[in-house]
C-alpha cells in the first residue's frame, strides 16, 4: 500500500511540475511560480535519492498526513522553525474554527424527537463526522450521522467536512439510506486516496417514531426501550475501500421515551489505567434501567460512566456521541 502511495504522490508531483512550467510561459506569470517549481524539483530528486518523507534533521519518517496533505514539507513536527510553528498553529486554529461551524446545534428538537451529541476532538481537529440535517418536509424525516475518518489531524478533519457536503447533497435527492451510503462510498472512492476510508452509520428518524439505520462498519446502534438496552447490528464495509461496495438498511418503531444511540470508537475504545477497553457492554450497561427524559439526559449518563471508568487516563482518540430521543407520540 506504501509503495502505491509513493508512486501516486511522484505522479501527482510529476503533473504539478508539468502544469507550473506550462503557466511560467504564460505572459506576466508571477516570480512565485520558480520557487514553487524549484520545490518541486527538489521533491522529486528526494524521491529519486530514496529520502523522500524523511526529516531533513532527524532523518526519522514526516508525518504521513502531514505529507498528504502537503507533499513538498521537508521537515517533521518536532524540526519546524520558529516561523513554522506559527505558521501551523494559526492554520491549526483556523481549522478548528471551520471544523466548529460544520457541526450542528448541541440540542435539537425535530419533531417528535429531541436530539443532543457530545463531540470531543482529541486535538485541535478531529477526523469524527458528526451531522444532523433537518428535513424540508418534515414527514421526510430527520437524517443523522456519526462516523470517524481514517487518521489524524488536519487530512482527517478535511475528509470529514468532504462527508459532510456529501451527504447534505445526497440527501436533498431523496434517496433511500442504503442508495446514499451506496453513492456516497463511490463519490469517496473516486475523490480521496487509497489510504483514506470512513466508518459511518447513517440514520433516519420519522414523525411517526419510524428509524431506519445502514452501517458501514461502525459501532452497532443502540435502543433503549423500557429500560432494556438492544444492540442494532447490520454491516457493511467502510466507505472508501471498494467502490461498488453493497449497503443494507434496517427499521424500527420507537415509543415515546425510546433512545438510540450512536457512537465513534472512541468511546468503546478508551481505556483505564489498567489498559482495559470501554467496550460496547459498559455503554449498554450505562444505560440499561433507565429512562431518561431527554437525549441530553442520555449522554450525560453515557459520559459519566466512561469519565469514572477512565478514571483520569486520557483520552487516545476524538469522541463523538449521538442521542435520539423519541420524546413525543405523532399528532393523531
């Protein structure tokens, strides 16, 4: 996979080159074009000299997203200049703030339903999705999603607000949910690079307490239903990895004081101090016996549970919890 990457990044750099000497014949081409040409050439000759993704000081390995996202960087994070790292944290906060605007209002209500997410990035950015898009017609129904991108940093948090147009355009077409996800992981497929993939379930909650939900190897759902906690199992594969890729979709009916939740890995992967895994029993168990009023109610008690569970271990990955809540019975 690394060799493919190699060679596609020594491509990409080849076209570019071809492309700036072309604009530097152009009349009045800016000085700026040489450099970024010059820059270029010295790619490629790194390339050519085996040293290509390899610090300039410490000679250790640039971080690959880092390298994916700029592939002409020459030093990793630990050997930037001082006017480097500022250069980065202000694109690292600009970024973030970007990231902030794409995410929905923390408590929603739509219809029959209350909604509330927790969306806690491990860092400035985070590679979670984390959506919910109301309907135009409310009969429609409400659309959520909560998915987690393959990697870290700014190439992740880029790919998750790439899902984010996805799916709010996919949406305005009408498609069942397993034709979305069908046509999403092909438009994924042919826009990001072979290492790139996302794990995502999709849902959609309707007036009359109808939920249908497709999966794409994310954490199974949960239902809460008088107290008793079901796990909504149905698979499929990442988006991103094969392009023809089939999805299936399942549905439900929810009562009023019924849940469901939705979740990244990071919260059935964190661990406590002794190394052990959150894992998908504890969340159940979390909410096993209750009945909670409101979605929001929900996550508290979820993050509770996994706050005393880790015990102060710090977090390893970025952490996004989705609540449905069926809060009221559909108008006769």
């Amino acid at each position: 996979m690394e060799m493919r990457l190699d060679i596609r990044t020594r491509e990409q750099l080849v076209d570019r080159r071809q492309r700036l000497v072309a604009a530097r014949q152009t009349p009045a081409a800016p000085s700026e074009l040489g450099d970024l040409l010059d820059q270029v050439d010295a790619a490629l000759s790194r390339f050519d000299a085996g040293s290509y993704g390899l610090c300039e000081t410490c000679h250790e390995p640039i971080e690959g997203d880092r390298l994916r996202v700029d592939p002409l960087i020459r030093f990793c994070l630990d050997h930037l200049d001082a006017a480097e790292q500022r250069a980065l944290e202000r694109d690292l906060q600009m970024a973030s703030q970007v990231q902030r605007t794409l995410l929905p209002k923390r408590d929603i209500e739509a219809s029959t339903w209350d909604i509330h997410y927790r969306y806690d990035a491990m860092g400035p950015v985070s590679g979670d999705y984390c959506d919910v898009i109301l309907p135009r017609v409310a009969s429609s129904g409400v659309l959520v999603a909560v998915g987690d991108v393959s990697g870290k940093g700014v190439a992740a948090s880029l790919l998750s607000a790439h899902l984010s147009a996805l799916f709010r355009t996919l949406d305005d077409v009408g498609l069942s949910l397993r034709d979305m996800l069908y046509r999403a992981n092909r438009l994924f497929c042919e826009s990001t690079g072979e290492s790139h993939y996302a794990t995502l379930v999709l849902g959609r909650a309707r007036v009359d307490g109808t939920v249908e939900w497709a999966n794409a190897a994310q954490g199974a759902p949960l239902l809460l239903h008088d107290g008793r906690v079901e796990v909504l199992p149905t698979r499929g594969l990442p988006l991103g990895m094969f392009c023809d890729s089939p999805y299936r979709s399942e549905t439900l009916h929810a009562s009023p004081g019924d849940l469901v939740v939705l979740y990244t890995d990071g919260v059935t992967e964190a661990r406590n101090p002794r190394g052990e895994e959150f894992g998908g029993e504890r969340l159940a168990s979390a909410l096993a016996g209750t009945r909670p009023a409101s979605a929001r109610e929900a996550a508290e008690l979820c993050f509770a549970a996994l706050e005393r569970f880790r015990s102060g271990t710090p977090s390893s990955d970025d952490v996004t919890l989705l609540v449905l809540h069926r809060s009221v019975d559909a108008p006769g």
